[in-house]
C-alpha cells in the first residue's frame, strides 16, 4: 500500500503514457518486460517455498512447516490512486486496507525453536548451506545483493531459475527503478495541485495531510473496529470516495505522472539489456514454476 | 622421498580438513552472524558497525522501528517473510519502500537506499 504511488505511476508511464521524453527512446517490448517483472507472482514465491521444503524432507526434516506468510510482496501496484470513485462507494479501499490481524507466531520460528541445538544447526546446513559461499549479483544502481549458493533454499532457486544469480536479478532489478521516482512528489510543479486537493478534501469535511492519509485513516478506522468479516465501513467509503473525486477533480494523479514520467523512462532506457534479460528468466521461471507446484513432489 | 613426504603432507592436511569439516555442521552462511529465522540490519556495509536490528517479528510485523538513516546492509535469515524498508517522509512527501529485502538473502551495500530507512513492515 505504502510508497507504491511512485512506483504504480512508474508503471503505468511505462505501459503507455503519452508524451515519452523526445531524447529517450523506449521500445514497447522493453515497457511490455519492465511490467511482466514488476507483477507479484504468487505460483514464483510458492514454489519457491515448496521446492525448498520438498528438499529439507528429503534432507532428513519432514516436520518443516508449510509456509503460511502471504508469500512474496513483489506487487509494486498496491496504492489506489487509480481506484475510481464508482469503484471505492462499492468496496472502498478493497485490498489497499490490510482486514486480516497481524500474525502473533511464526510457523518456521516455532519448527526452530523446537528442534534440539544439534539439529538446529543441520537444519540451518541444509537450508543455507555448509560454507559461507554465496552467489552475488551487483545492481545497476551499485547496491550488492547476495543469496546462498548451496543448501535447499539455493537448489530451489536454481531449480526456478537456472542459477541464484538469475534469482537475484529477477527479484532486485525492479527496486533500483522505484529509486529514480522515490521523493518526486514534493515536486514544485505539484505544489498547486496539492493544494487544491487538500481543499476539496476539506470542503468535505476531511482534513488530510496528503493524498495517502484517507488510506491511512481507513485503516485506523478499520482497526479500531475491525470486522470479523472484512466487511468496509460506511465510513471509510465515504473518506474513499471524497479522496477519489478530489483526486479526479483536481488532475492529482495526472500532473503527478507527468513529473515521474521523464524519470522512469530514463531509468528504463539505460537499463533496457538487464530488463529484458532478466523479464526473460523470469517467464521461464514461472512455467517451471506451474510445473513444480502440480507435480506434488 | 621427496614426493612421498608432499603426498603425506597433502594427506595430512586433507585428513586435517575433512576433520574440520565434519567437526563443523553448524558453518552456514551467516553474514554478519545473523541467527536463522530472524532479519539483521547494520549500520555499515559488509554487514559491520553493530546491529541496528535483530528481530525475528512475524508476517504482519507494522513499523518495527530502527534507528533513523543508518541502515546500510541487511540480512534476512526469515525462510518466508519480505522485510520492507520505510523511508519515513513527512509532507508533503509519502512515506515510501526504499527497498524489500526478500527471504533468504542479503544486501551487503545499499547503494541506493543508504542511510534513508526509518521503519519496517514484515509481509
């Protein structure tokens, strides 16, 4: 939910807005990649997790929980800034607004916290590997990013993958984008726009900060008074849709694309090669992915 | 003689290693000594300058706090869970994910996201 309106915008930009900077050229294959790799994958993240527990059964551990957590959070489109407001009178934030309770255990501490110390420390040699050997990858950006290079959780990676280093840049690369769009929104050029949507939220008696305060104000409302149901309240489909006919009725979100815009196109044409390689390992890894999770062993 | 002594040698040191080997079951892959299952944060890249963070907070996890702006290498030993790094902005700014440390691997330098994060969620 959070921060995600640059990275949603980056997104769209890149999926077809107008007006592409004249000195930046950008195939469609390349913006059709960019998204495909910055999609949440569930069946990645869940095969992922089954691979590797597959392989501590067979290593000797058949009591490794089954993984509970909502898998892999790589969905950078999570902000409703797009949400219209026919949408938001009917379901208000929808998933934007987290309706289940934060989890109290963990599945895999408490399966650790079990196991003797003797047993503990094989499991970790199973998982991760015996020796601090791991495979690197460095980001177009300079940050370094590594993973085990042996060790069940490196056999199922390079099982999805073909090697953890492919793993590593599907998984990373997208990040380093998000950088090139991270803080534009105090840009002057929107200080008016701002403005003007902060007016129209109070002519509707809300008094926001910024345009990501009625999500979080829907969320502390739903969390004083959660429902067992996930049911929305009457009163966050009002706050929703003030912000969604403010939003619209001051051109926020639009004038908020053109700022990003320049940005994100640049970053994707200079990382063009990289991008295309790794949306590449990455379909490939979600077809040995199906594969993986319909084959049950 | 000479290469019967060096075959010796090398057997030794390979009875010597092989010992070692198996005297160690525990020598994982731990950058910066980080327990399993849990998520480390570090003041200074390669993992060095003290732990910032050592917290093993579950899927869910809201705003496990830090130090302001010194987190600069991280390793998340968490098998299932996406720490998110916050960047806590104030208007008219958004707070944003700086950068989503996935399960199972480390960022010994981040470049781009140095010295920013305030908080993390855990998904």
């Amino acid at each position: 939910m959070r921060k995600t309106l640059a990275g949603l915008v980056l997104l769209t930009c890149v999926a077809g807005c107008n007006g592409d900077p004249a000195s930046v050229s950008v195939s469609q294959t390349s913006k059709q990649a960019f998204l495909a790799l910055t999609a949440a994958s569930p069946d990645l993240a869940n095969a992922e997790q089954e691979l590797t527990r597959r392989c501590l059964v067979r290593a000797g551990f058949p009591d490794v929980p089954r993984s509970t957590s909502s898998a892999v959070d790589t969905d950078l489109l999570g902000y409703p800034a797009r949400l219209s407001a026919s949408q938001v009178s009917v379901s208000g934030y929808g998933s934007s607004i987290r309706r289940d309770p934060s989890s109290s255990t963990d599945p895999q501490g408490s399966y650790l916290e079990s196991l003797p110390s003797d047993r503990r420390a094989a499991y970790e040699v199973a998982s991760v590997g015996g020796i601090a050997d791991t495979s690197r990858v460095t980001l177009p950006d300079g940050t370094i990013v590594e993973a085990p290079k042996s060790g069940c959780v490196a056999q199922a990676r390079t099982t999805l993958y073909g090697n953890v280093q492919q793993f590593l840049l599907v998984a990373y690369l997208p990040q380093t984008a998000l950088k090139e769009v991270n803080g534009v929104s105090d840009a002057d050029e929107l200080k008016a726009v701002r403005s003007a949507y902060k007016a129209c939220m109070k002519e509707r008696g809300l008094e926001v900060g910024n345009w990501q305060d009625g999500v979080k104000q829907a969320q502390e409302i739903y969390e004083r008074a959660p429902s067992p149901d996930g049911r929305v309240s009457g009163q966050e489909i009002l706050i929703a849709v003030a912000d969604a006919t403010c939003r619209d009725k001051t051109g926020l979100v639009a004038a908020y694309d053109r700022v990003v815009q320049d940005r994100a196109v640049r970053w994707l044409a200079s990382n063009e090669t990289q991008v295309l390689a790794a949306a590449e390992a990455r379909r490939a890894a979600e077809k040995r992915a199906v594969a993986a999770l319909s084959s049950g062993s | 003689m000479k290469h019967i002594r060096k075959g010796l040698a090398l057997t030794v040191i390979s009875i010597a290693a092989a010992g070692i080997w198996q005297a160690s079951p525990a020598a994982a892959y731990v950058p910066g000594n980080c327990e399993v299952n849990e998520f480390c944060g570090f003041k200074d890249n390669l993992y060095k300058g003290g732990f910032l963070i050592e917290s093993a907070a579950p899927a869910g996890s809201n705003h496990v706090e830090i130090a302001d702006n010194l987190l600069s290498s991280g390793n998340n030993r968490s098998g299932t869970n996406t720490w998110l790094a916050i960047n806590d902005h104030s208007w008219p700014q958004d707070d944003e994910t700086s950068w989503r440390f996935f399960p199972n691997t480390a960022v010994p330098a981040m470049t781009g996201a140095n010295d920013e994060v305030d908080w993390f969620d855990v998904r």
